[in-house]
C-alpha cells in the first residue's frame, strides 16, 4: 500500500497504481473474487493483492488491532 497526497488525496492505493485499497475490499466484501478483482483492475500485480490479505489476516489476528464488539 501506498499514500501520497499527491495521489488521490492521499487514499491509500496499491503501491505503483492509482487503485484505493478500499475498492479490493468492497470487492471482496460484495463476494467477488480475488481474480474478478485482478481482471476489472490489471494494474493490480497478484502478488499485491495477495500482500494485502496478508497484511489485513495479520492485522486480524493480532493483539494490538482492534477489538470487536459484543453486540
């Protein structure tokens, strides 16, 4: 990931691209797949895509992130 106030007002995008790392999770969270995402935004590198879910299953699985609440 990246952010650059320079590039759409400092979203964070992929790294290399101007794609907001919010859409991929819209993707997903709407059902799409990992290669309908891939496919609609070919300037998002695989392995990209696949750090980022790294990122977001480490950030899910740590002590420090946030805590969900007991609704």
């Amino acid at each position: 990931m990246s952010q650059d106030p320079d590039i759409l007002g400092g979203v964070a995008v992929f790294a290399g691209t101007r794609v907001p790392f919010g859409t991929f999770i819209e993707y997903l969270e709407g059902g799409d797949s990992l290669d309908t995402f891939l496919a609609d935004f070919p300037s998002v590198r695989r392995e990209l895509a696949i750090e980022a879910l790294e990122w977001l299953r480490q950030l899910a699985t740590s002590d420090k992130g946030p805590r969900a609440s007991a609704a």
